[in-house]
C-alpha cells in the first residue's frame, strides 16, 4: 500500500499538494507547526486511499514529502 510522508516541521503551509491530489485526501491542518504554519497531512483513515502518484511530492517546492511505494514482485 502506497504512504505519504510529510515533514510537519518544515511544511510551510503553502496548499499546492491539496490542489494536485487525485484523491482529494491531503488537507492542511488546524495546528501551527513551531514556524508558525498549518502543515498539509493525510489522515490515517485517508492513508488507504492513496496510490502512490508522487504529484504531492512533485509539487512541494520544500521537498517536505516523502511517497512510498509498494515495490512489484516478478
């Protein structure tokens, strides 16, 4: 199953990996991460729903995302 990784601290809130999600599953958070921004995150019910098309990760101009995904077996 593909995941989705951001890195909360450094996420400066910028909501363009919401706009590109095709699943509509990131959003960005009520809480203030220690630089003073609502970081985008994936709830872990959502999590599921991913397949692991990177556009989050190609659209973060922070590089705060990380994709992770299942590797195939021959």
């Amino acid at each position: 199953m593909p995941k989705v990784i951001f890195d909360s601290e450094r996420c400066k809130g910028c909501g363009l990996c919401p706009t590109v999600c095709p699943k509509e599953i990131i959003k960005m958070s009520d809480r203030i991460n220690s630089k003073g921004y609502h970081p985008a995150y994936v709830d872990d019910s959502d999590m599921e729903k991913c397949i692991g098309c990177a556009f989050c990760y190609e659209i973060c101009p922070d590089a705060v995302i990380e994709v992770y995904k299942e590797e195939k077996t021959k």
